[in-house]
C-alpha cells in the first residue's frame, strides 16, 4: 500500500466523512466547493481508488455508487505498519517515533494501550 496522492486524499477524506454510499457526482459536488475539477476526473481517481482497493462499488442504473473498504484509521495503522516493517531497525525506529510525540500524541497512545494493552501484558 502506498501513500495516496492529493486528489485521492481529497476523494478519500470525502467518501470516509459520508459513513455512507456515495456517487462521483456526490463528491464531484463536494469537491466543486473548494475547486474547479471534472466529473471525468473524480470518476477516474475513484475507479483507480477501486482498484486499489479503498473503495468499494455497486452499480446504479449507468453509474456506480461507491462506499469506503475500511476507515480512515484502519488505512493509516496499515500505512504505519508497513513503514515500520520497511525502516530497518524497528526498535530504533520506534524510540525516534516516540521522542517526537507531542504531549496531546503521548496521551493518546496512553489511551490506546489501555484499550489493547502490548502483548505479554505490561512489565
């Protein structure tokens, strides 16, 4: 899985806000909002974003109507995860991904690790 580009982000960030199914021409009219684009784009990036496997579809009538695969939180810990497998040292990773975090970061992972707590359990 790689990064997506910024119209697939865009697209992305629309559909995962719907928690709906929506049609190119939803998010084409979300899009228009903010800029000029073509139905023929959207309906591009969305079929790629298809293959890729974010999106899922159904047809309806002569168009489809697409729904996201998982959540916004599901793709970016798939994301992290396979940086993490690719960065070599994982531990080292790790130590420079926590010296990083903001205070408002800390605590969420704090949460986290209450909610699924490391294998093992805590030391």
């Amino acid at each position: 899985m790689r990064t997506l580009g910024d119209l697939e982000s865009a697209i992305m960030d629309k559909m995962w806000s719907y928690h709906r199914p929506a049609s190119v021409r939803d998010v084409l009219e979300d899009l228009r909002q903010s800029r000029e684009i073509a139905y023929t784009t959207v309906m591009t990036v969305m079929d790629k974003l298809y293959k890729k496997g974010l999106l899922k579809r159904e047809p309806q009538g002569k168009a489809y109507v697409y729904e996201t695969v998982g959540t916004k939180e599901s793709y970016t810990a798939q994301l992290m995860r396979e940086t993490l497998a690719s960065g070599g040292n994982q531990a080292a990773t790790l130590v420079h991904f926590l010296e990083r975090l903001t205070p408002e970061e800390s605590a969420a992972l704090e949460s986290a690790l209450q909610v699924f707590p490391p294998r093992g359990g805590r030391p």
